[in-house]
C-alpha cells in the first residue's frame, strides 16, 4: 500500500489541490491585499505500477484515474475545488455504542476509503469494477457534540462545537438538523459516488443509521476552464473570495492551536439554503447586480476591476451615491477591515429537487407573486478554525441586512469537528480518522 | 441561425452520436448475427464564428463547448448514448387548453431549446451565462395519449399509444404513471441541465404542470473509455445489447410506416425499476453472474467469448447442463430467433435517493433478511417503433421467469409518441416538435 508523503509537508501542498486550476488565479487575502499565488496543482494520475484496479474490464476513461491522495496532514475535501457530485451524509450512532465501537468503525472507513479513493476495491467488496474509477472522490469524516459523549470523553469537546446562534431569518427545520457524524462524499462521477455512499453505509450498518442525506452538484469536470469560479443556479458566481493559497488555508482554515488531536483538523458548517428561484427570476438583471453587489457577468464588484480585485465600499457615483449598496450581499459578507479573521472555506453545492407546493409555499413571502414551480438551493458547507469568530459574525451580518435574504432562507444548520488527516503507516495517532482524538480518551 | 443538414440525410448519421464511440464495438443484430459497425462519431465541438454565447465571461471548458445538433430527420436523445444525467419531466396540460395553444407552446420550446442546446441564450432568457455550457444538451419531446384528445384529434391517436399490458410483477404507482406530454432532457452538465429544465417550465408555466421529475445518472463524461458499455448499481453492464447502426436504428426505432407526420417519429417508454440493493448484496459474484447470464467483469454471456458476442442459450457444461440459466436475465431478454423485432433502444439511467424506509419497505419480499439502507433503482427508458411488439413481448417474458425479479420491481410505466425531428427552416410541417401532427388537425 502507498504511504503518502504529505504527512511531512506542513503546507500540505503536495495534495493535488486543483481541478480547476484554482491557484492560478489572482488570490485575495482577507483583508483586502492581494497575493499572487504562486503555484497551479493538478489531480494527480493514477500511474504506480501494482495500485491499478484487478478486473480485466474496468473503467478506463481520461477522469477515471484521477485521483485526490487520501492520506495527508489535513483530510482531502477540504482544500481542493468543488468535484462535480455531493453527497453529505448526516448519521446518528446507534444507542449503546461506545468508545471501543467507534475506534472500530473509524478503522474500518478509513481502511476502506483509503482503498476506494485510490481506485482499489476495498476488502471484502465483491464489485472491484464499481471501485475502478476514483475520478477524484474523497471522503472527509466529521463529529458532532454528541459524539464526544459517545467516547466518554464529553471534557475534550471544543468550545465552539454546539449549536450555532439562531438569526433572525432562519427557518431551520428539524430533518436537516445536527448529527453524530457526519460523512462529506465527493465525486466527479456519480456512479463512483453511489458506490462509495453505499460502501460506507453498508459497513456500518451495526453503528449507525441514516438521519438525512443532501445531495448537491457543481458544474462538471471540464465544463468550467481552470481557474473559474462555478455557479449556482441565481446565476450568481459562487466561492469568489474564497482563502486558496497554502497560508491563506493555514491561517484560516486548518486549527493550529489547542490539544494535539485537534491541529490540523478544522470545523465545518453546514447550512442548506433554501433559493426561491421564482420570485428572484421576476428581477432585472440590473436589480439582481445591485443584490449580489458584483455583476453577474465577471463576477467582479460593481465598483470595478475584475472577479478577484476587491470591492471598494467607498466608491461612489457622480452624486455621490455608493456604488456598492451597502445592503449588498457582497458588502455584508466582507470581513471589516479591523477582522482579518472573518474568512471561510466555502465549499457550496446546489440542489434540485423535483418541485414540492408543500416545501415551497412554506418558504414564500406572504407578497410573493411568482408561482411556485422551483425546489431548489445550497448544500451549502464551510470550513475554518472557529465557526464563532469566522461564520457566526458573517452570518449575523447577513441575516441582519443582506438584500438576497428576500430569496434565500435558512432551512438546515450543524456544526462538525473535523479530524486531522491521517497517514497509512502514522505512529503518532494519526492512522485512522480521528485516532488522535480516540487513542486519548482513557477507556 | 445555422440551419442542419440531417433533414436530407436519411441515416441520420450526421448527427454526432457517440460521446462514448459506441460504434466503433461489433454490434449484434436482433437475431444474433454480427454485423461490424463502419463508422464511429464523435460530438459536433460548436467551432463556427458568431454561433457562441455572447456573455463576456462564459464557461469555456472542453465538455462546456460540446453540442448535438437539435435540428436532424430524428429527435436528439435518441440514438445518442446517454449523457451523464437525466431530468424527465412528465407534464399534465392544464384545464381548456386546445389545438392552439399546443402549438403555441410547441414552438415556443422548440425554438428555445433550439439556441439553449447549441449554447445560445434562449430569447427572454436574462441568464446569457448559465446558457453557455451547452456540455451535450438534449431535449426529446414526446406525448401521451390524452395530447391527442387535447388537440381534437382522437383518431390519429396510435393504436399502441395506451397503457401496457400488467406485468404479474408490476407494483405500479400512481405518482409515476402516465403523462400528456413527457421532456427527457439529458446533459453532461448538472448546472446546465437544472437551468434547462427551469426555462422550460418557466415559459410554460400557463400550459402544463409537472406531474412527477424523475432524476437520474450514469458514468460522466470521460469516465469510461470510448465505447465501454456503462453499469448500473448491481454492477451489471447496461446496454450491451442495444441497436447502434443507423440500420439497426431504421429497423428498429424510427417509425417508417403510417402517416407522414409519424414517420421518422418513434415509441418511448419509461418504466421506473426499484432496485434492491439491500438484498442483492447478499449474493455472491458467482450467484449474480448466474442471474443476468453475463460475467461482471466483461459483461460477456456465461457460454464464452466478448461482451458483443451472441449468447448461447444452447451451451452445455462437461455434464449436459445449460451453462446459461434459461431463467437468467440475457436468456429471457434475448428476442427469439423468430422475432427479430424484439429489439428496442435502452437509455437506462440510475436514480439514488436518500433512503426511505417506507418506500423500500413496499417493494421487500416477505423473507428479506437485510437492513434496508438503499433506496436505488433506474429510470428505465426504451425507444422502438411499436411498443406491443418490441417492449411488451420481452417485458412478458422477464415477468414471467426472470431471475432478478427476486431483486428488481417495476413501480412505474408509461408510453409517448415522439414526434419526427425538426428544422430551423422546414417547410414541410417539421419545423416545431409535433408541427406534422398539428398542422394536420382541422381546427
């Protein structure tokens, strides 16, 4: 089995970080300096003699052997660009389970993940020809508070890892609430994904059992040219200001601080987001600019230059107007120049499901007018190193006053901890998804 | 606007076929006799000046430019192997709508999904840019037998265009039964697909609303090598035998006879497949090769040779047993040497849902041991000429003796006529989807 060398690399670097080409583009730091990225990283390609896949009839195409290392300081799904396919599954762990089972069932994943991210059939599945196309998959495992009670160990649990603020706009609904573990499956190809969840599922099936599973998409590999910014379905660019060079992630994503088990972890948020597609399809483009406070074009601020130039919240027009409305997504979303800190790794997908009166009728303004044919929104995740000083102050700014808030409504909101990565031959705890975390709990 | 060149083609073979080559295998003819494929397509890549989208900032990867030409004797989403995913939208028209408004609304799509699938913005459209990565968009239009009545003419209405016959494994449901007017919209793009589906809900939002959406997916594109049959959930290789030449095309899946506004029309139906998963799984490889007749690997028959071979129901081992189970899935699907009509057009496509055990609970067999954690199946679709002579005959058989019925179940059936294909300048009728048909109601 290949052990991978990122466990030495602090920058964590060597991971193939770029479907996209995400670090060619001029990067933007968060408080408004712009750095040069200085390096462009492509997935890597399966071509070790010996890891290839042993069936005689196997996928084969140009995105099947492409892989993202499974092994490395941090975990894989993290740094690297949006695959094409989401399925982020929230699990509850059975009753009586304790510190003993889940040092098991993290062994088992991780074994078993391991394998398939690389395109090996994991032990003990009879489908190797399901498991030949990696196309970029990577399982990132997370735990919520309870599953710091599950191990005995409810002292260790972060500060931060409970429920986020409630703001003024959400309409959380249960179905999409917190969980005990959670499991973000990522894939070019839909098929490996299916399989892969199924994998997952089907191994512990005697630890846990399904609370919700949300699954979004992106735009496809090799639909967007390296470098660009995807969309979702307001049209609108999504993950734009985005941290992307190795300090960048670093000093905002990755924790560097507090009990070993925890540095090189990160949390995660999760929100689903409800977009009413039907009354925000009633806007002129120029109204729909003005919400967003970007052009939907480019993507660059309404106070000019170009995607990654920074918006300019003092710009003003000929009377003296500001250009940027300072009700503008754009505008509350920025970090103020005094909190550096208030940046996060988004990583949003969309989701589409067949139209539901129900759902949607829950979700409209008593003065909306637009019948109602769309069901759809954001499996909208992000990571940092402290969701109460990077997401919660951009939350709270948002639901305060972010114009979008006519068209978008909170549904779904958990808060995860996220293990460091892990290393196939690690000594130092770090072997199996939170090892590191397990190994120190006094059984 | 380019105008196509099919329409005086009467292969058909101009239009870009294969994203997956599958020409270039031998392809075997109904009655098992091999015919050796000449030609091997590849997609039309949109080249020619002022035919782009016109958004300063479009998507630009090389999937993004990829077009099949709408325009052709045919319908697109036919002939073509399947793109990565499926929309099928079935649609009931509303209250007192007539001949008028039919023909209203079939130009209004045709037109739109003229520009949309060549990666043009559709006229009305604010979202030059979600339109610019047309990634092998298709839009087949089809009708069920009410649109006949709608548009006053009964009478015209195919003899085959009714329910099917009950299959004795049925376990149909009303919430995926039949429509007046289906959309089969398939892309290798999610996010295109998803504002596809949205524009032409939007723009006939006074005409029809959606009865059901069914979703589905199969490898993306570049993840299986040039004409590599795709697989489904249990593994197994789907579409080895499907007719490929435009001969077999002709024969088979375009309608030759009739009146005119049928011909070069065709038969589409869509059957929803529950899959147990859950229960399949309990198998050993050497019990599910025995239920489908093929390897896994090779999706080649049990009694020897390739995956295109013919298969040899007559096979015998060293002690005088068939080799393939005639109750296997290849023996009872096979057209007996006296039909070779019994050939139709599969473009199956996998749908994975969050596991629903009220749905998967429905379709278990009393003596089901597993744990129900999937919720899997296909949106089975079929293209042929006459549906009580092609899937009807082998459907009976597979109800009747088919060994992986222990493990599928059909919970969804209906049947649409699919108009000829269109031209932008057509002066015969076939400049719209249906123009034939409505042309030739007196009003």
């Amino acid at each position: 089995m290949r052990t991978h060398t990122t466990s030495s690399d602090p920058s964590g670097d060597s991971r193939g970080l770029s479907r996209r080409g995400f670090l060619t583009g001029v990067s933007i730091a968060a408080g408004g300096a712009a750095l040069v990225a200085t390096a462009s990283h492509t997935h890597h390609v399966q071509a070790e003699e010996g890891r290839g896949p042993t069936p005689t009839d196997t996928a084969s195409g140009e995105l099947a052997s492409q892989t993202i290392p499974f092994d490395g300081v941090n975990q894989a799904g993290i740094a690297e660009p949006e695959q094409a396919h989401l399925n982020l599954l929230g699990l509850e762990i059975k009753p009586g389970l304790g510190l003993k089972d889940m040092k098991r069932l993290m062994r088992s994943w991780t074994e078993d993940m391991r394998r398939l991210t690389q395109g090996q059939n994991p032990l003990g599945s009879l489908e190797p020809e399901l498991a030949s196309s990696p196309a970029n998959l990577t399982v990132t495992c997370g735990y919520g508070p309870r599953f710091f009670d599950v191990i005995g160990a409810a002292e260790k649990r972060p500060a931060w890892l409970k429920p986020l603020p409630a703001y003024s706009t959400d309409k959380l609904e249960n179905r999409w609430g917190q969980t005990d573990i959670v499991l973000q499956v990522c894939c070019d190809d839909p098929v490996t994904l299916a399989f892969a969840v199924r994998h997952l599922l089907r191994s512990s099936i005697d630890y846990v059992k399904v609370t919700w599973l949300q699954q979004g998409f992106m735009n496809a590999d090799g639909s967007l040219a390296e470098g660009s910014t995807p969309r979702n379905l307001f049209g609108q660019k999504d993950g734009t200001i985005n941290p992307r060079t190795s300090e960048e992630l670093q000093q905002h994503v990755w924790i560097n601080d507090g009990p070993t088990w925890q540095k090189n972890g990160s949390c995660m948020v999760v929100r689903r987001i409800f977009m009413n597609l039907d009354t925000w399809e009633l806007l002129d483009r120029n109204s729909r600019e003005v919400a967003i406070g970007r052009t939907l074009d480019s993507g660059a601020p309404l106070s000019g230059g170009e995607e990654f130039d920074p918006i300019d919240t003092k710009a003003t027009d000929r009377v003296g107007l500001p250009i940027i409305d300072p009700m503008s997504h754009a505008a509350r979303a920025k970090a103020p120049q005094n909190k550096p800190e208030q940046v996060i790794k988004r990583r949003p997908y969309t989701y589409n499901l067949p139209p539901d009166p129900a759902v949607v009728q829950a979700m409209a303004r008593p003065d909306d007018k637009a019948a109602i044919i769309s069901n759809v929104g954001l499996v909208f995740i992000c990571f940092q190193q402290d969701p109460l000083h990077q997401f919660h102050p951009i939350q709270q700014r948002l639901s305060e006053g972010d114009r979008l808030n006519q068209w978008i409504t909170h549904i779904g909101s958990a808060v995860y901890f996220i293990p460091p990565g892990v290393s196939a031959d690690g000594k130092d705890g770090d072997r199996y998804w939170g090892a590191g975390l397990l190994e120190s709990v006094k059984a």
